[in-house]
C-alpha cells in the first residue's frame, strides 16, 4: 500500500506524472460551442426585413396617354 504523500513534498518529476493523470483532454473543442451575444454589433449579419431586390425606394408611376 502507498503512503500519502502531499503534493508540497512531492519531487518535481512526481508532481508532474500526478498532474499529467489528472489532465483530461476534451472530446470536442469548448471554444467552438460558444454562443455569440445579441447584444453585440455584428456588421456582417442582415437586416430582418432586408430584401435584396426590393423596388419600394422606386417611384415609377405608369402614364398612360
């Protein structure tokens, strides 16, 4: 059975073998499922209601003669 030993007095090279257990790596990246703030500016996202090709800025009145 191993004796307790704090991690105080644990050589260098111990407490890095210890650290190294204890260290996990990530099934998939964290920083990917970050969700963006609606709060925050974003210049590239498009109006709601914009319509590329909307003629309502057109004042084309049909004149018949």
């Amino acid at each position: 059975m191993k004796t307790f030993v704090p991690r105080d007095k644990m050589s260098k090279r111990a407490r890095k073998k210890l650290d190294a257990q204890n260290r996990t790596t990530w099934a998939f990246s964290p920083t990917t499922k970050i969700v963006k703030s609606k709060k925050v500016y974003d210049r590239k996202k498009q109006p709601r209601n914009y319509e590329p090709y909307d003629s309502g800025g057109c004042f084309l009145i049909p004149y018949s003669v």
